[in-house]
C-alpha cells in the first residue's frame, strides 16, 4: 500500500497529521495501533477470498475478527 492510498483511505492531509503532528504519547501510539491494524486487515485482505473469511474455520477468519476486536478497542 502506498502512502497515496493511505492518505486516500484517510483522508485527505489526514495521513500527514497522523504521522507529523505532536500529540500526546497514548493518542499517539493509538494512532499507530490502529494504522496498523488497517494495514494488516488491508494485508489481509488482498492475500484471502471473500470465501475464506466466510468460513469460520480459517485462520483468515480468525485473524480477521481478531482484527476488527483490535479496532473496536
């Protein structure tokens, strides 16, 4: 993924305030948590069909629903 598809998913500028706006250390690395959790389900996304993460007995499935957990923190 590229950083233009980031900004893209984002917003636009938003990807720029995320990486190079100060803000305090647990917003901060929240932030980043969450990045990259998107990155990984985006990861994830483009390496399995949408069968895979239908079948609650793959490991796709499970990684995607431990994914959607870190997110929904």
């Amino acid at each position: 993924m590229t950083a233009s598809e980031l900004n893209h998913l984002f917003g636009d500028g938003e990807l720029r305030r995320i990486l190079f706006t100060h803000r305090p250390s647990e917003l901060q690395l929240n932030r980043r948590q969450r990045i990259r959790e998107l990155v990984h389900l985006s990861r994830l996304a483009d390496a399995h069909s949408i069968d895979e993460f239908r079948d609650p007995t793959s490991s796709a499935h499970h990684e995607l629903v431990g994914i959607v957990q870190e997110l929904a923190r």
